[in-house]
C-alpha cells in the first residue's frame, strides 16, 4: 500500500492550498468557471491537486526551448505509453501501433470515421460518460444503449436493519449485447468504456474475453477507451482489451492518454492504439492531420506522466482510496437513502439518491438548495436518473463540506 500524506496532496501540496474558494481565484477551467462562487464544484472530471512536478517540468522546459510548434508523429510518446502498458498491465505495445490525436474524444471519432465509414448503429453500456452521445452526434450513428446489469453484492439488510448504504455491482449484460449484435439490423460498433465511467467498474477477464469473441463473431468493431485505467485502485487488476481482441480476431483499437490518471485533458494529446496488425494497417491511413491536431505540449507532458510520474500516480490512487473511504462513512452517516458504488478506478462515485427524498431531479434540488454541482446522472442514458456522479480528486475537507450540505436539504428522518 502507497503511504500518503494526510495533509498534502500527491505532490506535497498542502491540502489548505486546496481550498476551493482560493482555487477559483487561480484556476479558469471549466470546473470553476461554470457555476457561481458558492457553488462547490464535484462535478466535471478534473483532479483539484497540482499537475505532478515531472510533469510540470517538463511543460516549462519545452516553453523554455520554444518548442511549440506542429507534432508530426508520437515520437517519445510511442514508447513511453509501450513501457507504461507492459509495467502496469503485461500488454507488449509495438511501437509502430501507436497513433496520435487531439484527445481521447477525438480518437473515437476519427477511429469510427476510418473502421466504419458508413456510420451504421454503435452500441454502448449504459449508465456512460455523457459526452459519448455528443461525440457520437459527429458520426453518421444510431446509438444502440445496452444497459448494464446489477449484481446485489450480498450486502443485504434483514429486516429492519438500515438499507445498506452501498449499490449493487454493476456489469456488462453480455446476453443483451449478443441479442443487440445477433439481431436485424444488427451492430457496425461498439464503444467499451473500460475502466467504466461513471461507476469506476473494472470489468472481468472473462467479460472482456467474451465480448472479444462476440464482436469476432457478428464482424463488430470495438473502440475501447481506456481513459481512467492508468487509476486502476491497489490490488485491482485492470485487462487492457487489445490483447484479448487481437487473441479472438475481433476488429477494435484502443483510445487512451495521460489525461485522466495525471489531469492533463488541458494539454490536448491522447493516443490510438492498434490492436493487432489487421487494424494497424487500417489506422496507417489516418489523415496526417489528425497527429497535427495533437498538442506538442500535451506530448511532452504525457511522456513524462507515463514515464516519471508513476509514484506521484500511486500517491493519487492512494488518496482517492481514502477520499473514498471518507465519503463511505459520510454517506453511512449523514446521508440515509443515499447508495454509492464502490469505484475500483478512478475518483468518480456513482450516488443512487432514488431513495434520498430529493424527488425526481436531485441533483438539480443538490444544485440549487445544497450549492453543490454534481453531474446529473439523467445525462449519463438510460439508467442514470435518480442518480448522480460526484468527483472525489479534492481535499477530504471538501468531500465534509459537500456532505454536510447535502445533508442539510434531506427530509427529516421518520422515528424508527
Ligand atoms: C471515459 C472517458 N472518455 C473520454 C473522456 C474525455 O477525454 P478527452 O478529454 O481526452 O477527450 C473522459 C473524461 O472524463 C472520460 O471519462
């Protein structure tokens, strides 16, 4: 286990220099910018710590050179991100299958537009990341939603004792995707979302090697975004999909960056990865373009993300671990209704608040009476309402205070 700091951030910072109300003073992201001054913003997927220092040296040091011009490859990128996906997950990365672009949303885009240039019908598990059904408004696709199945993870109240305060695990509904690819019309796609956002999920060897072998079957091509696997939490196993695509002979790349495990969306590069040589000789043909859309900043960066920033990375697991441990207590205590989803990756949480007397739209009620921004979990598809996604990348003191005022506005509790 990773030792942390109690009262810093990954890097040393002190978590007072965390405090939101200086950060919105210093920080003109999307996070601080989008809703007003007492609003305590949990919502958007940005981390509240520094930037690693590696990273940040890295950064000035290309300013410094003036070396900001066009990137016309990944270059270092390649093997950094190789020796990364062999140390972390056992996947051997041939250089030459690793391809640039702007950004992960970029990535599945342009990879959709090369592998399935007609556009056709993708499916998708669903609760997702919102941003898919946006990004997929740019491909001439009909989105097919596959909602994820439910598993109650034994941690079952008798009677009268509390509800438990933790959902049930969620997994991917392999019978519903073999029906969705076996049907008529059937499925051109699918994009995996692997670690799954917004539950933290880390789906299974074995449903992953099935999915492999489905896609295989009915001809679908698969994009499996990895965005949050480089935050798998201590001891959880994270399976690159590639591998087992490329083993069963299904068609699928891989879209992935620094951008999630080091924050670094900013900084504009993410990676396209092969998974075997058949999809390769696809990728090749991606417009030159497209590598020089990638930021030759973000490359630098990431590069030194993957390659030096692996224990500032373990720091940051560690202390989403405790944020989480932290929130566990807090909604057993203070929330009663509320249910959380465990995440195994990522600082994301998934909060169920069906039950928390908020009515049909809580996260608008936590908005406008709590002055908290969570993301609204009507917006992640079919599954999603009644829920909400809260961003636990802060100072514990934060996580307190967003609690507390979400406690403030529950109904009061009926006597027992
Ligand atoms: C699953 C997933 N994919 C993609 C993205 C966006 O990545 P990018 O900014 O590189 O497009 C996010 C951002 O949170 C995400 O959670």
């Amino acid at each position: 286990m990773t030792a942390i700091d109690d009262c810093t951030d990954p890097g040393g910072v002190p978590f007072a220099e965390l405090d939101p109300a200086l950060l919105r003073t210093q920080r003109t992201s999307l996070k601080w910018t989008r809703y007003p001054e007492d609003v305590l913003p949990l919502f958007v997927a940005e981390m509240d710590f520094a930037v690693a220092p590696v990273v940040q040296q890295a950064l000035i040091g290309r300013v410094l050179a003036s070396d900001t011009g066009y990137l016309d490859g990944p270059g270092p990128l390649a093997p950094a991100f190789a020796d990364f996906a062999r140390d972390r997950w056992g996947w051997d990365v041939p250089h030459d299958r690793v391809h640039l672009a702007t950004d992960v949303a970029t990535g599945i885009v342009e990879s959709l537009r090369l592998f399935r240039p007609g556009g056709g019908r993708i499916a998708l598990p669903t609760p997702v990341y919102p941003s898919f059904f946006e990004v997929l408004d740019e491909v001439p696709f009909e989105v097919v939603e596959i909602p994820l199945r439910t598993v109650e993870s034994g941690e079952v109240s008798g009677s009268g004792a509390p509800r438990p305060s933790r959902a049930p695990e969620a997994r991917l509904d392999l019978a519903a995707i073999e029906r969705a690819f076996a049907s008529d019309p059937g499925v051109d796609a699918f994009l995996l979302c692997s670690p799954h956002n917004p539950h933290g999920l880390i789906h299974s060897p074995d449903d992953l090697a099935e999915l492999a072998r489905l896609a295989a079957r009915y001809d679908v091509f698969v994009v499996s975004d990895e965005i949050h696997a480089p935050l798998a939490h201590a001891g959880r196993a994270f399976t690159p999909f590639a591998p087992l695509a490329a083993a069963a002979g299904a068609l699928s790349v891989t879209t992935t960056s620094a951008s999630k495990g080091w924050n670094l969306a900013g900084t504009k590069c993410s990676v396209i990865v092969a998974a075997d040589e058949r999809a390769n000789e696809t990728l090749r043909n991606l417009p030159p373009e497209v590598a020089c859309r990638a930021s030759i900043l973000g490359l630098h960066a990431s590069v030194a993300a993957f390659e030096r920033g692996r224990d500032w990375l373990d720091r940051a697991i560690a202390r989403f671990e405790a944020n989480d441990r932290l929130l566990a207590e807090l909604v057993r205590d203070r929330l009663p209704g509320v249910r959380r989803t465990p995440p195994r990756a990522g600082y994301l949480v998934w909060l169920d608040l069906r039950d928390a007397g908020l009515g049909d739209d809580p996260h608008e009620r936590i908005l406008r009476d709590a002055r908290v921004a969570l993301n609204d979990g009507a917006s992640f598809g079919e599954g999603g309402s009644g829920h909400a996604r809260l961003n636990l990348a802060c100072a514990p003191d934060t996580i307190r205070e967003a609690v507390e005022r979400i406690a403030r506005i529950l109904p009061p509790k009926e006597p027992a």
